[in-house]
C-alpha cells in the first residue's frame, strides 16, 4: 500500500500547483475562518434557545398529560366485554329514567326533581372516585362491586323519583 501512494504521488508530481498565494491570502483566509466561527457560535446559541423553548414545551405536555391521566380512571367497560355490557345496561337505564322523569316535570314538582338531581351528582361524584381507585388498585373486585353498587344506587334514587313524582301527581289530583 505504501508503494501503491508513493506511485500515485509521483504520477501526480506534475499536476500539483506549488505557486504561492497571492498577498494577503493568509489574512484573508483567516478573517474568513473568525467570522464564520462567531457566526457557528451564535448560530449555536440560537439553537440552543430553541432546543430550550422545544424541551420546556415537550415537558409541559408530558405534565399534562400525566395529570390528565391520572385524573381519570378505568371504566367498568376498559375491564371485561361482560363488564362493558353492564356499565352500558346500567347507563342505559338512567339515562331513560332521567327521560321519562323530565318528561313529568313541571313548576310544582321541580324540587323534588332537584334535589333528586344533587344525589344523582354526588352519586356520579363518588363513582368518578372510584374509577381512580380502580386504576389504582389494579382492578380489585371490591372497587368494581362499589362501581356496580353505584349504579344501583342511582337507579335506586331515580325509580324513587318516579314513584314520588306519581305520588305527588296523584295528590295534585286529588286537591284538584
């Protein structure tokens, strides 16, 4: 290999430019290397306080999102297909219950809906909690019981609106 240079330099022995630079070529070339140094370092800074404004964006989602996730929990429906079946018969039956209750509204009866509609929302406050606690505790039967008592107590709350309303339908008539 070391033959193989040695001939390849004298092939090129005549095509080799040994002239001088001109005058002031040295200055030249070193000015040329100064500024392009300080504009590379400030190039670099720049990058820098973009790379910095990238990071803290990118750190800002990844806390939201954390935050996010954290606040929600699993679904009844995230565990089983059986278990997805029943939170959506148990949703289907309050949100027809809640229907037929608003269909009976009026301004005489509008308190008892009311506060009918607090338990309701407590009920839904306490499940949401529970949904937290399912994520926590690694889907512990004893969650998913008190997620399914729930249901049940919000439909227990609902059918004893409805016989109320009836109740007070009922007298309404006959005051009437």
């Amino acid at each position: 290999m070391k033959k193989d240079l040695e001939n390849i330099f004298k092939d090129l022995k005549d095509d080799f430019d040994f002239a001088e630079p001109n005058i002031g070529h040295f200055e030249r070339f070193e000015a040329k290397l100064k500024s392009n140094n300080k504009e590379s370092i400030k190039n670099r800074r720049i990058q820098w306080h973009w790379l910095a404004i990238a990071a803290s964006v990118i750190l800002f989602f990844g806390f939201w999102l954390g935050n996010y996730n954290s606040q929600n929990g699993v679904e009844l429906a995230d565990i089983s297909p059986k278990m997805e079946e029943t939170q959506n018969f148990y949703l289907a039956t309050i949100q027809n219950e809640i229907e037929q209750i608003k269909s009976q509204q009026t301004p005489e009866n509008q308190q008892i809906i009311n506060d009918a509609f607090v338990q309701l929302e407590n009920l839904e406050k306490n499940y949401k909690q529970l949904t937290i606690e399912l994520k926590e505790s690694n889907e512990d039967k004893r969650v998913i019981y008190a997620m399914i008592a729930n249901f049940q107590k919000r439909i227990e709350v609902l059918q004893n609106l409805v016989d109320q309303l009836e109740d007070f339908k009922e007298f309404e008539n006959l005051t009437l």
